[in-house]
C-alpha cells in the first residue's frame, strides 16, 4: 500500500505558466492544446466584441425622456446581413475542420504499434505485455512504455464501467465489460504520470491509482528483465504476498484480523467457514483454489458476494502461492 499513499501524495505535472493544466506528454497533446486555447481565447473576444457595445449602445442610445422619438429606423442592410452569416460560418468551419482532424488521430488506431492489454477491475488496473510476457497490476501499478513509440491500448472490464484515462496524454476512454474498447499514444516525455479510473465504479473507486512510466527504450528493456527476474527468485509463500497486493486482495482482505469488504485472511486456513447457504467448509487448499476461481459458488455467510472471479488471471503456481501465503498468517 506505500506505493498507493505515494501515488495519493503525487501531484499531476501541472504547467507552470498557467497552472491550470496538466503538462503535455503525448504526441497529440499540444495538438488538443492549441484547440482548445484557440477557441478558449476567440470566444472570449468574439463575447467581448458582441457584449461591450451592446451595453454601451444601451447606455448612450437609450431615452431620455417620454416625449423622445426615434427620428429614422433602419432595417435591413444586406450587406451588413451577409458579413455576418458568411464570417461566422467561416469561423465555425475552422473550428470543426482542425478539431476533426485531431479526433480523427485519436481514433484511427496507427498500423504496427505495440499492443498492450489493460483490464479494468475494482478496483485496480491489470496491464499485460504480450510481446514481453509479463504483466502488472494493482493499486499504484507501475505501467512501464517505451518513448517514442506508438502504443496501443486493447481495453475490457472484469465487472463494471471503468475509465481509463490519462491526463497528461490527454486521453481518456470508458473500459466495459464484454467489449473491447482501444486507445493509442506516443509518449513524448520521459517520467511518471498518473493514471486515473473515471468513471464511478464503486467504494474504492479513487483509490483505482496507477502511473504509466516513460522510460527510453535501453531503460524499458531493463525494467521489463527486472520484472522477469524478481517473479522466478520468489518462493511460493513471497509469490503470494506479492499477488495479495498486485491483484488487491488487499483492498477487501486484512491480513492484521480487521474488518474490512471481506473477511481476514488471519488464522482463516485450517478453520471452518459457514456458507451463505448454512453449510460448513473447511477453509483448506480446495476451497481456497475453488473461491479464488468462483466465488459466487461458495458466498461465506455474513458478507456481500462482491468478491470478483480471478479465473484466467492467475496461474497454477500463482494459486498455490495465494494458499502458501494464507497459510502463513497464523
Ligand atoms: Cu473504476
């Protein structure tokens, strides 16, 4: 969980000479800037131009006493009439045209980026690395890229409506369940940027905190071999405590005999357990293997029946080290 306060304690890279908006670390992120500064700041002066001598005509021209009257009246001037419909149409086509343009980038998907697979839960993001055969997850999940190239987002959700969105990068896009949905980037700048689940998803919905990490490509390469390497040194039991985190366990499951969503994991193995339905389990290796896999099957009595189904995320030995770990918390 450090790295969760850490990543609650960070703040988003914000530009230092407005101060308003995050700083721009994608490849169309100046793209959306100058958008949406243009029409920002012609609306303002075309508020202005309509606004200030419309007042000021009220002001100077109004009567100033009953007898007053109004000694001609104009009312048509088609020239005046045509300027003021063809200029503004002119304005608008611009304004359609160059932010078009910029949505047409957004989601045309660029022919051989790197694919990744995110996987929205409750409440943590997984992202899997095809090409390198790893993945990551958990709450404060460190999401490794390389700079520079372009890479593509294949999203879906285990359960709810989940959003991926990533300010700095000015993307953001709603992850559903039973549908993929996509995102591409190219990270411009080096460093870390958070990533934020925006849509509404539930309890822990604002602790659903990652941060995508940008790193040159030698340093990605290591980053990935780290990864490799500390999963092969582990034994079962250190697997498990690292699962119980990554795949947030730990957002519903103590470890310290509290309370929380579920129940805790403390001095759980080798007691017997009573079902929603009345029946009694003995919380042994089958069972655990059972509602790690289907936990609709074996509701425990007493709880909500929110706990997800991690079927297909966890391998053999990754089972083995979630039953390890549990047994060690005597
Ligand atoms: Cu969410």
């Amino acid at each position: 969980m450090d790295s969760l306060k850490e990543l609650l304690a960070m703040k988003l890279p914000v530009l230092s000479e407005w101060g308003w908006m995050s700083n721009p670390a994608s490849g169309y992120a100046n793209d959306f800037n100058s958008v949406f500064y243009f029409l920002m700041w012609t609306g303002l002066g075309l508020f202005l131009l309509v606004v200030v001598p419309m007042v000021w005509f009220v002001i100077k021209y109004r009567r100033k006493h009953e007898s007053q009257k109004a000694l001609s009246q104009n009312d048509h001037n088609i020239k005046i009439e045509v300027i003021w419909t063809f200029l503004p149409i002119a304005y608008l086509a611009v304004c359609f045209i160059w932010g078009f343009l910029g949505y047409l980038n957004v989601s045309t998907m660029p022919m051989g980026a790197k694919n990744l697979r995110v996987i929205g839960q409750k409440w943590n993001w997984t992202v899997q690395y095809p090409d390198e055969d790893i993945s990551v997850s958990g709450q404060g999940a460190v999401i490794g890229v390389p700079q520079g190239e372009n890479i593509q987002l294949t999203m879906s959700s285990q359960d709810v409506i989940h959003s991926f969105f990533l300010p700095n990068f000015r993307i953001k896009q709603d992850v559903l369940p039973g549908r993929y949905t996509t995102l591409w980037f190219n990270a411009s700048e080096v460093g870390e940027f958070p990533v934020f689940c925006a849509e509404y998803c539930g309890d822990s919905h604002s602790n659903m905190l990652a941060k995508v990490k940008v790193m040159p490509k030698d340093e990605y390469n290591a980053w990935v071999d780290g990864i490799k390497n500390a999963n092969n040194k582990l034994s079962p039991k250190e697997l498990g405590a690292k699962l119980y985190q990554s795949k947030a366990c730990v957002t519903c499951h103590s470890i310290d005999g509290s309370a929380r969503i579920g129940p805790s994991f403390k001095g759980v193995y080798g007691t017997t357990s009573e079902l929603a339905s009345g029946a009694k389990v003995k919380v042994d290796d089958n069972f655990i293997r059972d509602h790690v896999l289907t936990p609709t099957k074996t509701p425990i009595k007493g709880y909500p029946p929110v706990m997800p189904s991690f079927q297909g995320q966890l391998s053999e030995s990754d089972i083995n080290g979630l039953i390890e770990f549990i047994k060690s918390l005597k």
